[in-house]
C-alpha cells in the first residue's frame, strides 16, 4: 500500500451506488494518508535497501483517527547486522518525540522483525503468536512509509511458501481454486485473537475491556474478511482465461502476483471491490458499511463528553462493572451487531458463489 491516494476508491463506487455518503470513512482515509505522507519525511534518514518501516492497524488500514496507536515495525530482509537494533532504537526514540502514540505492550510492534522467521517459521512450536501475528498483518494490514524493496520482497516470500507447498491447489479436483495452506493461517490467526482476548482480560484485570471487545467485534473481524477474500480472489470473479494466466502448470509467481495486487488493497477496499459485484447484496452492503462508518465516526470524534474525554477516551476507561448502563458502550456494541448481521447476510445466507466459498473453505 502506496502514499498516493486510492485512485477510482471501490468504497466511493460503492456509496455512490448506494447513494450513501460514509464521511467518517473518508476523513479517516485522508488523515492516514497525510499521516504516512509526514512519515515519510520524519522518518526518511532511516531508509535502506535491506528494510523497511512497516506501519500496521488503523495507519494501515486507512482509518487512523486522532487517538490510533502508531503500530510500526522495522522490518529486515537482509544480513543480520547489529546496527539494525540502533536504528530501531533511533526509529522508536524519533516517533516519541513527535510525539505518536505508541504500539500496544505485547511488544508484538515497535521493534524490530526479520524476513527469516516471517517466511520459515509457519506453523509448527516454533511460530509464535507474535510471529503469527506479525506475518498476517503483514499480509492483510500493512503499508509502507519510504523504502519499499524489503515489504514486497518479504511478502512475495511468504506468499511463495503458502502457495508452493499447498498441493490441493494445484492437483485438487475441486470446483474452486483457493489456497488452503494460506487461508487456514489466516483463520488460525483470526481464532488466535478471539482466545487472546479472554486471555488478556484475565492478565490486565479487565483493563481496557470496552475497547478491546468492540475492536475484536468490527475491526479485527474486517481483518479476518480480507483475508478470505483474498484467498476468493483466486477464483471469484475470474474469467476462464484469467485463471489460465495465474495458475499456469504449477508456476507459483503468476498467482504470488495476483495476490499480491489483491492484498494492496485495504480490507475495507478489498471488501468494497467484491460488493460490487454482487448487486443483489446491496441491501447488506449498506448496512455493513453504514456500521462500519459510524464506529470509525465514534474513535474519531474529538467533541468531549461532560467529563472532559473523548467518547474513545470514554470506552478506553470504561470498568467492566459499568458496560450494562453505559449508553456509548451500548452504541457501539448495537453497530457491532449490525455489522455482523450484514456480515452473516453476505457470506453465510446470500445463496451465492461467495457465500458457498465461505461455508466450504471458511467454515468447513
């Protein structure tokens, strides 16, 4: 994902077809864009052939609001070499004083990653939640500030490696062609984050809860969405002859470019582009969307409550003790159940390819 704004936006398609007008969305586009933009220029001294700073979260996603954290990774594809850890160091202590909001305290950003265990480490006990972590976001989340030579090196890698190794997709005799290998990490990581949820509930003594549980409902759960359709991509919407030219007689890197292109997109872009092609969801597309809309409208609004927050200072602070009569807790939680109303509508209840694709691959 590049700093220049999305070009023919699938989202702005899509509300005109709708004749919606999902504002919220739009300033969050900008904002994250005029924040990589500032990035960039901050942080340019630290460019390098052999890495990358990587951002991740809503600056990735296109909808950074004024209270997002600034997840960040250097990532190398390269030599190990001790100055990597000093420029981190220099990355981390520069971010600071312009004064970012730092990463979460998992550690899992902020910090450095190397393409080695990205791209070698799937699965099995040495592929940490960290590193699972780090991988599919990378994937599905991430965008470049500077320097991109490392970014699409190490994901065309990872790609190779879920594509390669995957023989169902090139020998199977099934209808559809979906990359099992990479789609079962990406529900394998969307599963981890539900369990990880209840596990830092217990760790941080319901710190943050409200917050948390709302992101886990709607943002999380988008990132999860990208990812299947992602993988759909290798089939959906495909023409005879376009399956021809990505799956030629087992050469991987026709297909490693198409998803690659695809996961360019961000996942509300990517969620957009297949909506429109299914007219007949545009009912559910709009509700999805509408939802999704006024969450980001709730992170983003700077007005202050008559305690002096923010409504996502608010849900931030909230105590566990106080969610069942906490109007803005409950305004969010009822857009949480719109969304995956409208969600379940589309991938689960459409009578279509894309709800058979999910039921097949995504479910069972």
């Amino acid at each position: 994902m590049g700093l220049m704004p999305v070009v023919d936006s699938a989202i702005d398609k899509l509300a005109t077809r709708l004749g919606a007008n999902w504002e919220n969305l739009r300033a969050a586009r900008e904002r994250a864009l005029e924040k990589r933009r500032a990035l960039q220029t901050d942080l340019s001294e630290f460019n390098s052939a052999d890495s990358s700073i990587v951002v991740f979260g809503s600056l990735g996603r296109d909808e950074f609001t004024a209270g997002s954290d600034l997840d960040w990774t250097l990532l190398v594809d390269g030599i190990a070499d001790p100055a990597h850890f000093d420029v981190a160091l220099a990355i981390k202590d520069r971010l600071e004083k312009l004064g970012h909001k730092p990463p979460g305290r998992e550690a899992v950003f902020g910090s450095l990653a190397f393409s080695h265990e990205l791209i070698h480490q799937i699965g099995g006990q040495d592929d940490t939640n960290a590193n699972t972590t780090r991988r599919i976001l990378l994937l599905l989340e991430s965008a470049v500030v500077g320097r991109s030579d490392a970014h699409k090196h190490v994901v065309s890698s990872v790609l190779h490696r879920y594509l390669k190794e995957d023989r169902g997709l090139w020998h199977g005799s099934g209808k559809f062609k979906v990359p099992r290998f990479l789609l079962n990490d990406i529900a394998r990581y969307w599963r981890t984050m539900a369990v990880d949820f209840a596990s830092k509930q217990r760790a941080r003594a319901n710190e943050g809860f409200a917050m948390r549980n709302i992101k886990l409902r709607l943002s999380r759960k988008l990132i999860f969405i990208s990812g299947l359709l992602a993988c759909f991509s290798c089939h959906l919407g495909l023409t005879a002859e376009e399956k021809k030219q990505i799956f030629p007689a087992e050469a991987v890197q026709p297909l490693v470019a198409h998803l690659q292109r695809q996961l360019e997109l961000t996942p509300l872009e990517a969620l957009a582009a297949t909506l429109l092609t299914f007219k007949e969801l545009d009912s559910s597309s709009a509700k999805l969307f509408k939802a999704y809309d006024h969450f980001v409208g709730i992170l983003s609004d700077d007005s202050l409550l008559p305690d002096g927050k923010t409504r996502r200072q608010h849900l931030e602070d909230l105590e566990v003790g106080d969610l069942d009569k906490d109007p803005i807790f409950d305004e969010a939680r009822m857009l949480s159940h719109e969304f995956r109303d409208a969600v379940h509508e589309i991938f689960l209840r459409s009578n279509t390819e894309l709800s058979q694709l999910t039921i097949d691959y995504g479910v069972f």
